[in-house]
C-alpha cells in the first residue's frame, strides 16, 4: 500500500488518521509534493496555510 493523503490539509501519511487534524478522510490519488522544515519562515508553507513541518501533497483527488 501507498502512502496516504489527508484531503483535509494535504499532508502525507502512513497512518489512517492524520495527526495533525485528526480526519481520516484519505486519499490515495494524489501527486506533486513540498516538504516544509521551517513553517514560520517559509513563503510556500504561507501559501498553502501549513503550520506544522511535514511533507504535504500538492493535489489531492
């Protein structure tokens, strides 16, 4: 099995519950990915409102 996505807030994950908001709506079509080190510093974690350092899909279906 791949790895999931959450289709709440885009982040990659191995589990069946995201950690960070708690859904367990997931998504295995997903593509293109961003890993954020530092949230508060980046433009592109702004912009895709990220507050927690992770890897993050682009586009979930």
């Amino acid at each position: 099995m791949g790895e999931q996505v959450c289709r709440e807030c885009h982040r990659i994950l191995s589990s069946q519950t995201c950690p960070i908001c708690g859904s367990s709506n997931l998504s295995s079509d997903w593509s293109g990915m961003v890993v954020i080190i530092d949230p508060e510093r980046s433009e592109i974690a702004k912009k895709i409102d990220v507050k927690v350092a992770d890897k993050y899909a682009l586009k979930v279906r």
